[in-house]
C-alpha cells in the first residue's frame, strides 16, 4: 500500500472524475468501487467511493456531498515531454473547465492541474522564460526554448 495517496471529495461526480482520469492518463485503471450500504449516509447502492491510480500513482475520489469544494491551493502537476504531450493534456484536462495563467487550469469538477513540460525546469531560472510563461495559458516548449536563448 502506498504511504501517501491523495483523496478527493466530489459532491456526486466521483465516478464519473476517475473514469475521466483514467482516459486520459495512460498506465491507469480504477482498482476498486465501494457503494454506500442501508447506513448511509448516501442513498444505498450509490457510489461512496472510488479507488484509481494515475500513472501508478493511486487516488481515491469519494462522493461526499457538497459541503467542500476543491481550490486552486491545491493542484496535481502533469510533467509532459514533449509539445504534444502537453498539448494533449491541457485540451482533455480543461475541456468544460478553465484555463488559467502559466500553465494552470481547473478541469470540470474544479480540480486545478499544472500541465508542466519538463524543460522548464531546466529554463525557468532565465529572465526571459519568467517573463514568457508569465504571457501563456498552455505553456509552449518552443516560446520557452526560444525565450531561454535571449
């Protein structure tokens, strides 16, 4: 069993967030549906909660209620190598969600995600990479690449 593993309140979307999830990352799969029994608190036979792991990382998504709503204060970053990768991502992730600023977006249910390439890790320390990423929504290896040789 892993050490740490995120878990994630929905209000009825629990199902439906992993399903997403795990169509769009590959090397994932949902391992386990619990329901709710005659105790509740949801209706019987609903989804409680959903166990799924993301690129072996695992999760837990549970359908709570609507007590809690996710914030940007907390967010998963998707590393990608490559443009395409990225671009993939960000349009899957953000489709019926929003984008934001440096690579940030928040997908349909509000979870937010960083849809990072990994090179700018590398080029992030530059002046002019800051000043880049600082102009874009999804973030463009090129502009950044280019932006690191000014």
């Amino acid at each position: 069993m892993q050490k740490l593993t995120p878990f994630l309140w929905f209000n009825d979307q629990a199902e439906e967030a992993a399903k997403l999830y795990v169509s769009i990352f590959k090397n994932s799969k949902i391992t386990q549906t619990e329901r709710y029994g005659d105790v509740g608190p949801g209706p019987k036979g609903a989804v409680m909660t959903v166990a799924f792991e993301l690129e072996g990382q695992p999760f837990v998504a549970l359908n709570g209620g609507p007590q809690y709503k996710f914030t940007p204060a907390v967010s998963f970053v998707a590393n990608c190598t490559t443009q395409a990768e990225v671009d993939s991502l960000w349009d899957k992730l953000s489709s019926g969600g929003t984008q934001q600023p440096c690579g940030w977006l928040t997908d349909k249910f509000g979870l937010s995600w960083q849809v990072v390439p990994t090179i700018l890790h590398e080029l992030i320390h530059k002046p002019k990479v800051m000043q880049a990423m600082l102009q874009m929504s999804k973030l463009d290896i090129a502009v950044l690449q280019q932006a690191a040789k000014e």
